[in-house]
C-alpha cells in the first residue's frame, strides 16, 4: 500500500489516493504509531466524489473517523494539484461535514499555499464545567466538528495533557470534542494549543485555529472582516471571520516523504 505523509504546521497524516478500505480505522491505528508505523496524526484517503472534485475521509490515530481536518484538506488541494490530477486551482471537496472550497495558491507550478472556505461557524454560550477538579469556562463551538474553546492567560503553561482529554471526554461532550487553549496576543493575535479528539496534542489544528478565531470575534477580542493571526505550535495560520461567522483560513501544505507500508496481512 503506497501513501505519501505530508503535514500543515506539523499537524501530519498519511494521504492515500483510492477507494477506503474496510479495515481503515486498523490501518490508521497501525500506521500512525510513531515507534511502530510511519508515524502521524491519522490517515486520510482522497476518494472520488460524485458531487465535488475529490472527496476525503479522515481517520484519527485512534481508529475514529473525523468529519473535518482543516490542516488536512489543505494537504488534499496539493497532492491532487502537484500529482496531476486537476489543473484546477479553484476546487470543491466533499468532507464528512459537507463540500469545502480551496483556492491554491502556486509557486514555481507548484503549491505552496491553500485557502479554504471554512463556511459559516457556530458559537454556542459559554459552558461552566468541572474537570480535573476545578472549575473551566470553555466555548462551545461547531466547525463542521466539534471544538471547545477555553481562554486562558497562558496557553504556553497549561495542562494540556491532563485537562485536555479531561474535557475530551467531558459528559457535556457525548461524542467527544475537540479542546483549544487560547491566548489573546493582541487585538487581532492569538496563541493556541490543542488537544484533538482522536490524536491528543498536536503541533496543529485548522478548525480548531477557525473556532477559536470565530470564538475571539463574537466575544469582541478580535476584529470581523480582518486577518487574524493564529499562532501554534507548528506555525501560524491567518483566519479571517465575517460579522456573519463565516470564515476563510489560509496556511501551508508540505510533502514530507513517499513511502510503501509491506505487511502480509493487508
């Protein structure tokens, strides 16, 4: 099985082009191992799609499939574009969450950045909730997945393997969430670390960079129809938010390697 690992910020996955096997979430678990696998954040397979250029499915180093990966369909506009399967620079790919729309942005033929349209992001009320013995203040919101946005003074310093899958599993949070810990830099500056539901702390997150971005807008920290600037531990992503909640995110794509998983029991 051929695959080619390419990461947005660190947030990495291994990208196969083709139908979804069976044993997807197996797969995933297995190839992701970062002492016995390739190493990465999940697994994503570009498939055909009847309503849209290209479709994905996203499987978490867990096994569990995730509805949307901001970091990875940006991936997904370069590997169809530098492998040569659409000249498109403009494209629509249908996700678990509905159909998102890149604008790639190319350099010497190839492409070096991704717009994505993020569509209209929903923030809910703030939540009070006890976690780790403690009381937490998180923002709920809906980014095609689901993201709690917690604003602290420090996200440098916060308990990010503890709290995180704490809220991760939170009874408030049925399925399972998302978690974001933000700083506010500046009017239109914050810092973020994540807790992914699935994979735990990554260097990255694109919907969890857009809900925080969304999160900071309705509470007035940053400014609607203005590029704001989040940054994380594996770089900065500018996200702009309307006054209507829809948001535009625009980040790097990077090859990594091309690699061959050989194993008999595939």
């Amino acid at each position: 099985m051929k695959f080619i690992k390419m990461q947005g910020l660190g947030n990495d996955y291994l990208y196969i082009f083709g139908e979804v096997p069976e044993n997807a979430p197996e797969l995933s678990v297995r190839l992701s191992d970062r002492h016995f696998g390739a190493g990465s954040d999940g697994m994503i397979y570009i498939t055909k799609s009847a309503d849209a250029d290209f479709g994905m499915r996203i499987f978490n180093a867990d096994g569990s499939e995730a509805k949307m990966c901001g970091n990875g369909i940006r991936c997904v506009g370069k590997y169809v574009y530098d492998k040569g399967y659409t000249d498109k620079t403009r494209l629509r790919i249908e996700t678990a969450s509905g159909i998102r729309t890149l604008e790639l942005h190319t350099a010497g033929g190839k492409v070096d950045r991704v717009t994505v349209d993020m569509g209209r992001i929903l923030v809910s009320d703030d939540l009070a909730l006890t976690a780790e013995g403690g009381d937490v203040v998180c923002t709920p919101v809906n980014v095609g997945n689901h993201h709690a946005v917690v604003f602290t003074e420090d996200a440098e310093n916060t308990p990010l393997t503890t709290l995180g899958p704490a809220l991760e599993h939170h009874p408030a949070f049925p399925g399972g969430v998302n978690v974001e810990f933000v700083t506010l830099f500046s009017q239109n500056a914050l810092r973020m670390r994540v807790w992914e539901r699935g994979s735990g702390v990554t260097m990255a997150c694109g919907t969890g960079a857009c809900a925080s971005a969304a999160a900071a807008v309705k509470k007035g920290y940053c400014s609607p129809d203005s590029p704001i600037s989040v940054a994380l531990d594996g770089g900065v992503l500018e996200i702009t938010v309307d006054e209507n909640g829809f948001a535009a995110m625009t980040g790097p794509a990077e090859f990594v390697y091309e690699g061959e998983w050989i194993d008999d029991e595939i």
